[in-house]
C-alpha cells in the first residue's frame, strides 16, 4: 500500500520543526519475518505460500477488525 494514511511503525508525534527520519516497513516484508520465510521459499514451496497466504488474509481480518472497533468507540463515546 503505497499511499497510506496509517502513520508508520515507530512515528512519534515531534515538534513542529523538528526533522523527523521515518523508514516505512512494507506489509509483505512484515508478514514473511513473522512467519518466518523467504520470498524464495514461498516461489518454490507451495506449503509456504499457502501459510503465508492465510497469515496475509489473517492480518487483513484483524486491522479490519480493528479499525471498526475503533469507529464504534469514536461513535459510543468510549475512549
């Protein structure tokens, strides 16, 4: 996701003036680290793609879920 407006891994609120360096971390590359394969491994082992596909569609149900439980606070009054 190039254009996102999620702030990234590690972004702290600065000053106003003060340069700030951030190094966004990309989804996939986050997702391979944690289940702990290689792109190579994915191209070449169908078991790895596949447990690599379901920790993608995983990560995907919980930022959804998420991103509506912090919706239904917003509208609850709940903080």
């Amino acid at each position: 996701m190039p254009l996102s407006f999620r702030r990234p891994i590690g972004f702290e609120q600065q000053e106003d003036n003060a340069l700030v360096h951030v190094q966004p971390q990309r989804q996939f590359r986050r997702l391979l680290a944690f289940a702990g394969r290689t792109i190579d491994d994915i191209v070449n082992n169908p078991l790895a793609k596949r447990d690599v596909y379901n920790w993608y569609r995983m990560s995907l149900k919980m930022e959804r879920r998420l991103e509506v439980l912090a919706l239904e606070s917003q509208w609850n009054g709940h903080r």
